[in-house]
C-alpha cells in the first residue's frame, strides 16, 4: 500500500487497517449521478489508491461498477481492501424480484463478483438490503455466506443495515462488518454505529455527506438518496443554521467532517467520479475530526430542530 497521510483504524476485530475515508464505487452507476467512461473510472480509481486511500466498496447492484473497479485496479489487488454485497438480483432465481436471500444465489453473487472484480477473494462481503433476520434464517443465508468465508473466497462477512432491523442484525452476533448511513442530516443511526461497534464488529459508514444533499454546487437529485424523503435534508441543514458554523469550509467539507467525528466510525466510503471531487474529500479527511465545541453545537442546532 502507497504510504498515507489519511488517518487509519483498525477495521473492527479483522485484524486490517483502513484509511478513515474510503471510496464508494457506487458512484460509478449511471443511475447515482451520470454515465462513467472506463478511462474516467481508471483515473478517478488510482488516484484513490494513490492518494492512500485503502477500502473500496462496491455491489452487483451498481450497474458496470464491480467491472470497472476490476479493470482499473486488478494489478494493484495487494493494495486495498476489497468490499462487496450478495443477495442481489444475479438471474439465478426464478422470478427474482429484489433480493433474494437462498444460498444458491448468495453463491451465485459471490462468484459473479470474483470474475467482475478480477480477483480470487473478497475481502468483505455484505448481505445488501438489510435483511430481516428472518429473511436470512429462511434458506441458510448466513450458513451459505460462513461456507464461502471456509473456501477462501470471502475473508469477513458483513451486513448492510438500517432500521429498524439493525438492532436484531447486531444481536445475531456473526457480523463481522456493519454498513450503516449516517451523516449530520440523518442521525437515527448514531447510537447504533456505537452498539455495533461495541460487539466487535467493525462499522463502514455510507452515506457521511448524505450524497451532496446541502451542495452548494449543485441541485440535488433525490433519486441519489432514495433512503430519505425528498427535500427533507437540504431542510434541516438549513433550518438548524449550520452554515454559521462553517469558519470558512465548504457544506461537503463540514458533511464529511462531522462523520468522521463519530468516535465509534472505522471507515467512511464517499464515491464521486470527480478527481477534483476525490481531492477535496481527501483534504477534509486529512483533517479529520471537527473541534469538540463545534461538533456539539452542530448536535445541539440539529437536535432542536429535530424537537421543535
């Protein structure tokens, strides 16, 4: 791994070190901003690495992502830590609709993944779309995913989890990674990171500048957050005066900021297919944590709002 200057953590009791910003390669899906050539994903993809920058996290479900990400940085698969999901739609099933959570397609997912990604292990895989704990009891998911992490294909099995099954995902106690969306603007996970991370597991935060939501930049495109009623963040940012807090950082500065001041965060993977983009989120990742007075007086704007 290229030496970095970007904080680090321990990545819950894996035993591997991440750099505290991750990159989030749904990015490179059409469908969460625009159309990605390969060469753009190529040089957007190495600078990340380049820069130090050590977790890339990525899905079946994001369109050509897991190709891309296998084309541009198969040569350097020594360097990073490699994250996928299972559970997606991978036309195993009959009549799939959504996520299907039977061990034929979680196997099915696993190894479609290894060939996109031009790799012969995962790192981590989650299951995507937080299942309910008895969706994954129904048909032996767990038990098909802890055979996979015995074969050597999967080295740590996670989950991508929300409420309001996430509670019970912890309790089942065989998680080794949690992906959970947290941000300024969408708190109802704060305590759960905590608890994950408190049972052992380590916690990969998604969504830390909720997709660009209080952009100065650019109008936001609500199908980029689907987790969150339109309009809803851009109104509490601005309802809880958060810009007097900036001191001269930009809203997405401060965004990435105010997650990395989670005391209980391993990692945060923020994607763009920006250069430009990467380099301002490397910055602000550099200097890490926001003041303690600060922070608690964003918390205290955006818990009044919250209460009134």
């Amino acid at each position: 791994m290229p030496h970095t200057d970007l904080p680090t953590h321990e990545l819950g009791s894996t035993g591997l070190h991440v750099t505290r910003l991750g990159y989030g390669a749904m990015s490179l899906d059409a469908r969460f901003g625009r159309t990605v050539s390969q060469a753009e994903a190529d040089d957007v993809l190495n600078l990340a690495l380049d820069s130090g920058i050590n977790f890339v996290d990525t899905s079946p479900d994001y369109g050509p992502s897991e190709e891309m990400v296998g084309r541009a940085l198969a040569y350097r698969r020594g360097q990073y830590i490699l994250a996928s999901k299972c559970g997606c739609p991978v036309d195993v099933e009959p009549d799939q609709q959504g996520h299907v959570f039977t061990p034929r397609n979680i196997t099915a997912a696993v190894e479609q993944s290894l060939r996109r990604l031009r790799t012969d292990y995962l790192d981590v895989v989650q299951f995507h779309g937080s299942p309910s704990r008895a969706a994954l009891e129904e048909h032996g998911a767990i038990e098909a995913l802890q055979e996979l992490r015995r074969s050597g294909k999967v080295r740590h099995i996670g989950i991508s989890g929300t409420l309001p099954n996430l509670p019970e995902q912890i309790d089942i106690g065989v998680f080794e990674v949690f992906q959970i969306p947290y941000s300024a603007l969408q708190r109802e996970h704060e305590a759960l990171i905590t608890r994950a991370r408190q049972s052992g597991a380590a916690t990969v935060i998604r969504g830390g500048v909720a997709r660009g939501a209080p952009s100065e930049e650019k109008a936001w495109d609500i199908r980029r957050l689907p987790e969150v009623p339109e309009g809803r963040l851009r109104t509490l940012w601005e309802a809880a005066a958060l810009d007097d807090l900036l001191d001269g950082a930009s809203r997405m500065e401060f965004m990435l900021r105010f997650t990395l001041s989670h005391p209980d965060l391993d990692t945060t993977i923020v994607g763009t297919a920006s250069p430009a983009h990467l380099r301002e989120n490397l910055d602000a990742a550099r200097k890490g944590a926001l003041p303690p007075d600060v922070l608690a007086e964003a918390k205290r704007r955006l818990d009044a709002v919250a209460a009134g």
